[in-house]
C-alpha cells in the first residue's frame, strides 16, 4: 500500500485521548475539526519552569534520491520510545506546499511510522503558512504604501530589502519589476518572492519564546535603508502590531498523533538549505515540559539543519540537547559512492563503502558540538547482510553504534532497538552541548568557522557587494548574531554534483542579508535559491480527488 493508503486506514484516537497521554487537559485544546487542535496560550505559559525532558535530535546524511527518511525516523522513534514505557512527545516541522507540489513530497513520514491526518497536514492543515504569508505581505505593502504617500521616512527605494512571500515553487517570481502601471501603482523598482519558508516572519514564529517576544522581533526586521544608510524596520512602519494579530492562532503548537496514537506537536517549517530548519521554540519547549523525552528533527543533513539547531536555535532557546541520531540507508550510501541510481536494489558493498565518508563525516562534525551520537540505518527491503554488517563495523570503528530500524515496515516495533539505545546513551549523561563558535566572533570568521569545521572547505570566496554588506553589518551592532548559510543539500560543498565527502572546495559567498527579527545573518553560497522552481514532471500533476472527495496521489 501508498503512505497515503495506510494512513487513510489509520484508527486514530480522539484528540482529548491523544493530548492526555502527555497530561494535557481537555480546556487546553482549541480543536480544529476532530484530528487536529491547536494548544491554549493560557496553557502553554502555565508550562513555564517545569522540569525539562529529554531531547533527541534526528538528523541524516546528505540527501539524496534515494531517500534517507529522517522523518520516519523522528516518528518511528517516538513510537519505540513510548512503546518500551517512556513518555515521549515528538516535535516536527509542518510541510510546505512548495515541496507536496513539486518534487520532494510531504512532511508526515511512510509506512507504518507516519502522522495524520496525512492528507490534511501536508496540504492546508491548520491555516499556519497561510497567516505566516498574509503577515508578511502585509509588510511589504505597509512598506509601498509608505513610499506611495509622501516617504515621510525617507526610504530610498533603491535599498528595499523586503520581498513578497507564497507557499509555492514558483521560478518566475525570482526576479521581478512591481509597481508598473503609471502614478496610480507607485514607483517602479526591482523585488522578488521568496517562498514562504524562507521569510524572516517563519523564522521569527519559530524562534519566539511567547507572543511579546514574537511581536517584539517583528518590530525589529529591517525591510529597507534610507538614503543615508539608516535601516528603517517593521515598527518604524508601523506594522508589527497588525502583523503579529494575523499571527495570534499561527504562534500556537499544532497536536496531531501517530498511526500508533502517540502525540506530536507539529508547528512550523523553515527550510534548512535556505533557512534555519527547525520547528518552534514554542513547540519544543511546550513538549520539553510535557514528555520525559523528546524527539525532534532538523532539516535536510547535519551540515544544514543540525548545525543551525545547534547554532542558532539552540543557542538562541538556551536548549540543550543530550544526543543526536544521524540517518543513513543503504541505498543513499550507494548514490554518496557512485553507485547508478538505477541499480540500488543489487549489493554493491564497494559502493556503500565508498558512500560511508559522508555518514561518517556528519558522525564525527556532531561531535564537535558535544553530542553522543548514535546512527540509524533506516532499513530497505534490498539490503543485503553484507552490506549493512559493513556500515555497523564503520561506524564502530569511528566510535558511533549503528542500530539497525525496521519502522517503516513495523512502526515503532522496529525502532526498538535504536530506543533503548537511546536511552541508555541518555542515562550515560554525557552530553557536553556547545555551539561551534562564540557568539563575539566577526560575522565572516563564523562563516569560515562553518566551512572549515563542518563543510571541510579550504577557504571562503566573498563576493565584494557581500564582503561590504558583512562590514555594515558589523558597524550597525549585528556582528554578534549567528550565521544561517544557505547552500545546496545534495552535498558538503556549494557545488551539489560533489556527493560524499569532498575536501579542498572553496564556499562561495554571494549575497548576505539581514534577518534583524530572527536574530541571524543568511549567507547566500554559490547558486541557491530561495525561491524553488517545479521539477520537469511535478508532483501536482498526480494528486487529485478520488470518486468520494478524498485527496490522492501524496507521497
């Protein structure tokens, strides 16, 4: 059967039964039909210095097309883990119609180790991305409007930082003319949309500790300069407030279950490639005080969603987390070592071999931040003894236990074994957490830092306009603040034809721009986009409505 398939087959709880397993109260939900609520403000602040759980970050390998199911994992994980009796909440990211409409597919794991209601997750859900994108529209028009009436703050249209937003892979709106038409329309200047994960207001949403702290980082995004340099803001515009009541339901963790009732807060869904990947603070640390344990994920490989977990939201959230899961499979191993795509169902341990740098490497950077890490090898049908007896020896041999799943064919049944692994790495208490590099340090050393000690690049190549804006920046007080570098996923290199664990590349920087609200600086490196286009052949063209007004065709 599809994902989609077994989940339409899901027995799932009502919601009440669902939020008691973690003690959460009946008047604390707002249900948003019968699968889905939303948790109360009230309750969430009367979570505020419980006792913390544990938190376990779920991150894998580079992608590839293979897949690597890191999702699955988070999931069939959390399931082990309240299978063997441990109280266990599981925190996600939502997914983005950008992606279920194009090529990579939905967010809700596959197999037996998925969420649901899948279907209405992965397309509308709660309205969440839909308020992120009318807030931040509402943004750049308050900020034509100003320039329309008079430009009483002087801003110099040729400084405009701030785009316009959908939840869409859309390649012609990359680069683009507004305001043509005649006096009417404005003053014509250049914009740009970006997709909706990649907005400063997602990222501000997921970083938020509370809804003042949410306002407040609204106040403070830089959308333009005026003519003498000075950056004029979201509060200066008079728009955060407005912003942040289109807002007020969108800041609220999301509660779903598992295909085996488990709870799962679900809340957010920043990119990694181009943003900071993770869920929101506000889910983690709702979820922090309700489980025991805690099992998350961060976007895409280590090199992107786990170090920007680490480097900026949990530097940022003051969380520590006590271990870290990296997921591989066979079959993406193969790809990382050169293998045709089209032959993966046959052994080729050579190739597996050849691919193990890139797991290793990711092993071993998650040690630089002081995590024990364990290694899931996500299962296929196709592999063979050999093939995964080699990957376990490796991975022993670099200090990291590799445990083999079977979640996606047995749910949690089959992460057993990686659970009580994970326990009991836990229980050895030694995690040391760090970030990688002090918060003082310039703006381009944390980025070289990041190339160097993660990507393993042999230098930096900073474009000049991208050179002078790192400068400004330090000059204007924000060379404290982390860096979020945007790159390709498919590799440890800005090039994404470079698989497995490439050395001696230069990380080419082109572009910087401020995200003042969400507390870092994105480098641009080489040719990534924060607008995606639709592959040759999207997933679009296969989703449809069944005979009885069900949605097909998701993966």
């Amino acid at each position: 059967m599809s994902d989609i398939e077994i989940a339409r087959r899901a027995i799932k709880k009502p919601m009440n039964e669902v939020a008691g397993r973690l003690g959460i109260p009946d008047e604390a939900l707002e249900p948003y039909g019968r699968d889905k609520a939303k948790l109360d403000g009230t309750f969430l602040k009367s979570l505020e210095g419980r006792k913390q759980g544990h938190l376990i970050l779920v991150t894998a390998i580079s992608p590839t097309k293979a897949g690597e199911g890191k999702t699955t994992t988070t999931i069939g994980l959390g399931d082990a883990l309240n299978r063997i009796g441990k109280k266990t909440a599981i925190a996600l990211r939502e997914p983005s119609l950008g992606p279920c409409f194009g090529q990579k597919g939905g967010a809700t794991g596959g197999g037996q180790a998925q969420i649901v209601p899948m279907a209405d997750i992965n397309l509308h859900f709660t309205g969440d991305f839909h308020a992120i994108t009318t807030a931040h529209n509402l943004l750049a028009a308050m900020l034509d409007n100003q320039i329309y009436w008079g430009n009483a703050l002087g801003i110099d249209s040729r400084r405009v930082f701030w785009p316009r937003v959908m939840d869409m892979n859309d390649r012609a709106l990359r680069d683009m003319v507004v305001s043509l038409g005649g006096v009417a329309n404005g003053f014509p200047r250049q914009g740009r949309f970006d997709i909706t994960t990649a907005s400063e207001v997602m990222a501000i949403l997921c970083l938020a500790r509370d809804l003042p702290d949410l306002e407040k980082r609204l106040s403070q995004i830089v959308v333009a300069e005026t003519r003498d340099g000075k950056p004029v803001t979201a509060g200066d515009l008079k728009a955060s407030e407005a912003m942040a009541a289109v807002l007020k339901d969108a800041a609220k963790p999301n509660l779903v279950q598992t295909l085996e009732n488990n709870p799962v807060l679900i809340h957010g869904g920043p990119f990694a490639n181009i943003a900071h990947g993770c869920n929101s603070v506000i889910a983690t640390r709702a979820a922090l005080a309700l489980g025991d344990y805690v099992v998350t994920e961060a976007g895409f490989g280590a090199d992107l969603g786990a170090e920007k977990f680490l480097d900026i939201k949990c530097r940022q959230a003051g969380l520590k987390p006590g271990l870290a899961v990296v997921v591989a499979t066979v079959r993406a191993l193969k790809l990382h070592g050169g293998a045709d795509e089209k032959a993966l169902a046959k052994e080729d341990v050579a190739a597996v071999e050849r691919g193990l740098p890139n797991l290793l490497r990711h092993v071993e950077n998650l040690g630089k931040f002081g995590l024990p890490v364990l290694v899931a090898i996500n299962r296929f049908l196709t592999d063979t003894p050999a093939e995964l007896k080699l990957i376990e020896e490796k991975c022993a041999a670099a200090g990291a236990q590799a445990h083999l799943c079977e979640h996606w064919a047995k749910g949690g049944a089959g992460a057993e074994v990686l659970a009580r692994a994970a326990v009991a790495t836990l229980d050895e208490g030694k995690a040391a957490f760090k970030p990688l590099y002090p918060d003082d340090l310039p703006l381009s050393q944390k980025i070289e830092t990041v190339a160097r000690e993660i990507y393993r690049a042999s230098g930096l190549s900073i474009a000049g306009p991208a050179q002078r804006r790192l400068k400004a920046l330090e000059a204007a007080g924000y060379g404290k603040l982390p860096v979020c570098i945007a790159k390709t996923q498919y590799s440890f290199a800005a090039d994404p034809e470079l698989r497995g664990a490439p050395t001696g590349h230069t990380l080419p920087i082109r572009e910087v721009r401020l995200s003042a609200g969400a507390g870092f600086v994105v480098a641009l490196a080489g040719d990534i986009m924060t607008m995606p286009g639709l592959p040759r052949v999207p997933a679009a063209e296969h989703i449809r409505l069944t005979a009885s007004g069900e949605v097909d065709g998701l993966h």
